[in-house]
C-alpha cells in the first residue's frame, strides 16, 4: 500500500517530463500528425450512450443496459451521422463510444461482465458501422473514450479498492486495444474522464492508469492517430471545452475547441436552447482565426437519428461555407493578430481573409495592422461595398450596406507575395 501511495506522489511534473521525452523522439511525425490534424479545422462530437435513454448525460453504469435499444435500423443510424456531418461542412467525427457508465457501442470482450451494445438489447457493434459510414462519406473517424467507469468502486476508493481499481483498468487497456486494433485506421482517440474519485485532474490519476504504456500500445496499432491530453498524458493537442467565447491570441499549439449545439447538454435532451447557425459560425471563424479545430457536439435521440432542428441548423453552416470556405479550410491562422469581438483573420498563400463580425451597423470600418507585403487587391467575397487602403502604418477597411445575414463578413487581401512573409 505504502509503495502504492508513493508511486501516486510523482504525479504531475514528472510526468509530464516523461511525456515531452517521448514526443520529442518522434517530434517530425509528430508535427506532421498535428498539421493533418489542424487541416480539418472542423468536426461533429456525437454524444450517444446509455444516457441518450435515460435523459442523463452522466448515465449511471447501474442502469439496465437493455435500455440501449433504437429503434431505427443501425446504418440509417450512421448513415444518417455521416450524411448530415458532411453536409455541414465538416471533415471529421468523434463518437462517444464508451462514457462514464461503462456501456460500450460494440462488441467489447475486454468488457467487465459484457456490459456493450452487442450484447445486450441492441444487438449491434456501432463502431464498426460508424466507421464504415465515416469512411464511405471520406471523413476522418475520431473515437471517444473514457477510461473511467463508475462500475466499480474502485474509482470512487482506488487507493482502499486496489483489486477493483486494477480491474478497471484492465478493462481500459483490454478496449483500447480491440479498438485501435479491430478498426481500421482511426484518426483520433479522444480520451476524457481519467480524474479519480470525481475529484483531481487527469494528471494527477496517471499514477493508475500508465498513460504513457498505455498510448504506447495505442501507437503499435495507430501511428498516425493523434491522441487528446485527457488520459493523464499531454497529448497531441489541447482541448478548450464549453461555450465561453474564444478569445485572446493566436495559440500557436495544435488545439481544439469542443461545445453543444444544444446548450442544454451534451446528450440527447428534451428541452432544446440551440444555437442560431449565425452564432456556430462566430464560434468557428473565432477559433479557425486563433489556430484551432472546431468539435460541435449534437446529440442523437432515441430513435438513434441527429434531430431534424439541428440538421436543419448544421445545413445552414454549410451551406455559409459552401460559399465562403476558402476562408476556412486549407488556411493557417494569422498573419494578423484576432481582435475579440471585432475580427480575426487566416490566410492561405498570397490571400489573407478577414472575418469581420457581424453587427448591427450596417456600414463598419476597420483598422488593421500594418501588412509588409502589397495588397493589390482589396474584395468582399460577402454583401455590400468595400474601400481599402494601405499605407505604412495600418491597413484600413471600411464595408457598407453590408449584407451578411447576421453571418461575418469575409475581406479578402490579395498580396504580392505570401501571406506567411508579412507577419
């Protein structure tokens, strides 16, 4: 027990000093996993599990697993996922496939007492259609995980509950590895929930759950897979979670912000406060402009389908960036610093692109910067007028009769040469 207990005294420090030796012996792959990563700048979180059922995003792992029943057949399910996901404009998914109460959504043999969807009332492996109908539509496939499972006592006790603590986490490695193992290439492994006892942080639980031995194993099977920080490791990109705005400047570390499109909760929920397709494209243009991927979470209803409102909402979205996605996909951050509430910009070769934001003015002005390349041509790719101007101090921009739908405006600068040779 007492060498049990020292062991939990490393924690966060030395641990992290761990980590950053073994990123740094694969630091070139690294980098390149994390620019594949930031490319795809935006993304659905599907949150399905036993709570979808029960009407608690934090379901209770002593619920009757025969609950998890859909009532549509499981590829209009996925299908269903995959269809509305590109639709929206979005390049990847991240599917909770195993959260707190410990139910999985396919065939799980490591699963304590075969707790998962294919044994029980479903009858289904939703990983394995979820994975197929990501690759048919060519998104990228992103699992959710959590390695915590309320299960067992040894979550709540696992210094008193050592027996039940190491079984949990035998469980965790035995399905993370059917995982990276039995599916295919996955692009993210999204790990949340490692804290202990509902208290803590992830680091300060690596002492039970081995997070660099664990994702080692991990990238035995995945080698191109980046994994997110939430296993007690750092991982390959930070998470800013909820619906605070962003803010502040350009992060230059691959990050994620993940929030609802239902502001009520994560999972599927009776009562509906969701955003305006105006205001996902403020979140996405405000984290695309800071350097980051944008993870919206919807929550399939118990028919197993993404509700029709916000398929509707997700199909605005896309539509605005049928339109406007130049300013969005293939882009960097940058070069320009955001403004908070007033603009941010990204750029892509000799093209910089402002995203203005909307107001209720009708005719704004701006003043950015000065820029160190020519601009040879000012447009605004959305409704209105533009005039531009360019001297050694500052960049100045003014639109009137803007005409955007409540969406930004999008100004795009042509340069002389790239962008990148500006800042």
């Amino acid at each position: 027990m007492m060498a049990r207990q020292s062991s939990r005294m490393i924690l966060p420090a030395a641990i992290a000093m761990l980590a950053a030796r073994a990123v740094g012996a694969r630091a070139a792959d690294l980098a390149t996993l994390q620019q594949a990563y930031v490319a795809q700048k935006y993304g659905v979180f599907l949150h399905y599990n036993m709570g979808t059922y029960d009407n608690d995003q934090w379901a209770h792992g002593w619920l009757d697993p025969n609950l998890f029943a859909p009532t549509g057949s499981i590829k209009d399910c996925t299908d269903q996922w995959a269809a509305t996901t590109k639709a929206a404009g979005m390049t990847y998914g991240v599917l909770t496939i195993k959260h707190v109460d410990g139910f999985a959504l396919w065939d799980s043999p490591a699963s304590y007492q075969g707790f998962c969807s294919a044994r029980k009332a479903a009858k289904r492996d939703f990983v394995a259609e979820y994975v197929t109908a990501c690759r048919e539509a060519g998104l990228g496939v992103g699992l959710y995980y959590s390695p915590m499972d309320w299960r067992f006592p040894g979550y709540f006790k696992p210094t008193e509950l050592p027996e039940s603590a190491a079984l949990m986490k035998r469980q965790c490695y035995g399905q993370v590895e059917e995982l990276m193992k039995n599916y295919g290439k996955i692009d993210v492994l999204w790990y949340d929930g490692s804290w202990l006892a509902h208290q803590g942080s992830d680091a300060d639980a690596a002492w039970l759950w081995e997070p660099l031995k664990l994702n080692t194993m991990v990238r035995k099977y995945q080698p191109k897979a980046v994994i997110s920080p939430r296993s007690g490791w750092q991982g390959d990109f930070k998470v800013q979670e909820g619906g605070t705005p962003v803010s502040g400047p350009i992060i230059d570390t691959p990050w994620e912000k993940c929030l609802n499109l239902n502001k009520s909760s994560w999972g599927f929920n009776k009562v509906q406060k969701l955003m305006t397709s105006q205001e996902v494209v403020r979140y996405l243009v405000d984290t695309v402009g800071r350097g980051g991927n944008m993870l919206l979470n919807v929550g399939p209803d118990r028919d197993g389908v993404i509700p029709a409102a916000h398929v509707a909402i997700l199909k605005e979205v896309g539509d605005w960036l049928g339109k406007y996605g130049t300013s969005i996909y293939g882009t960097a951050a940058g070069p320009i610093q955001p403004k908070d509430g007033v603009y941010s910009t990204t750029h892509n070769k000799n093209r910089i692109f402002v995203h203005v934001l909307a107001t209720k003015e009708s005719t704004v002005s701006l003043e950015l910067p000065p820029i160190k390349r020519n601009i040879r041509a000012f447009s605004l790719l959305t409704g209105g007028n533009l005039v531009g101007n360019q001297s050694a101090s500052k960049t100045e921009i003014t639109i009137t009769n803007r005409q955007t739908g409540g969406y930004p405006a999008v100004v795009e600068l042509l340069l002389d040469d790239d962008a990148k040779a500006s800042d």
